[in-house]
C-alpha cells in the first residue's frame, strides 16, 4: 500500500504542476485575445491549431498513445478559445 501511496503523492504533485501551467497558457490566450482585438485579426485560427496539434503529436513519446493526446490539446485549445473569445468580447465597450 505504500508504494500505491507513494505514486498517488506523486501524482498529485504533477497535477498541480498541470494546473500551474495551464494557467500559464490561458494567461497567455488572454493576451493573445487582447493582441488581436487590437488588431482587428479573427478569434479563431485554425491553420495554429492544426499547428499546435501537429506539434504536440510529432513530440509525444507516449505511453498516452497519439490519439489521446490530440483529444487532450484540442480540450486545451478549446478552453483557450473561450478564454480569447470572452477577453475581445469584454474589451468591447473598454
């Protein structure tokens, strides 16, 4: 059981880091949100997120197989978007 206990600690050590660095990300999608808003450039881009999904997958060596890590990035990229959307739309009126 300690060694069960040992990998959860673990675990949950790594969560946290996950949590730090999607924060990290998403801070940057705001800005990102705010750079286009200025200027006048789409919210959405696809050609980066086939971009980022590409590279993502090129540099997985597993054991999450390919199709699991593109379904990981693209919920990501999918928060991010949201992220961006709700920071051009509340500088609207700013």
């Amino acid at each position: 059981m300690k060694a069960i206990d040992d990998w959860r600690k673990r675990i949950d050590e790594i969560d946290l880091e996950i949590l730090k660095l999607l924060n990290e990300r998403s801070r940057c999608a705001v800005e990102i949100g705010h750079a286009k808003k200025e200027l006048h450039m789409p919210m959405w881009s696809p050609e980066r997120e086939a971009e980022i999904l590409r590279h993502v997958v090129k540099a997985n060596t597993g054991p999450l197989d390919d199709a699991a890590v593109r379904r990981l990035f693209e919920r990501i990229i999918d928060e991010a978007r949201t992220l961006e959307r709700h920071t051009m739309d509340d500088s609207d009126g700013a």
